[in-house]
C-alpha cells in the first residue's frame, strides 16, 4: 500500500521516537483497524521494539496521507496485541 507522510507525521515522528519502519508495519499488517469515516482508518499494532506499545496510525484512505501516529497507552488494554 502506497501512503505519504504528512507533514504534522513527520514532525511527531522526530518529537516521539518513532521509526518509519513500525508505521509501515502496522499500516501493511495492524493488529486492529477503526474505520471512523470515509477520511479517517485507525490502525493499530504493538512494537516489540519499544516494549509492546500500541502504535496508532491515522491515515486518510482517499489520499493515503499518513495524517498523524503516535503510541496510544489505552489501546493496549483494548486489545492491541
């Protein structure tokens, strides 16, 4: 799946640590996905690489911009294994 990163994805994935390899992961296999509309999917995965945590992925499915990600600490109780 072709995506782009915006430009706000790119600034948090500097600030948090995050590698574009575990975005890319959890956009070709996540754990769960939220489809919130027809402009937003959620996807999820954990990454073993920095202790289990719940990556979220937020893309815009008609664009395929990668709109923001970061670890959401209260997937992990909702299943994101």
């Amino acid at each position: 799946m072709e995506y782009r990163l915006s430009r706000h994805a790119l600034d948090v994935m500097t600030e948090r640590g995050i590698k574009e390899k575990w975005i890319r992961d959890t956009i070709q296999n996540p754990s769960l996905k939220h489809e919130k509309s027809s402009k937003e999917i959620n996807l999820f995965s954990p990454i073993d690489e920095n202790d289990n945590r719940c990556l979220k992925v937020v893309v815009n499915p008609v664009s395929m911009i990668v709109v923001t990600v970061y670890f959401d600490r209260n997937m992990r109780k909702r299943g994101c294994k």
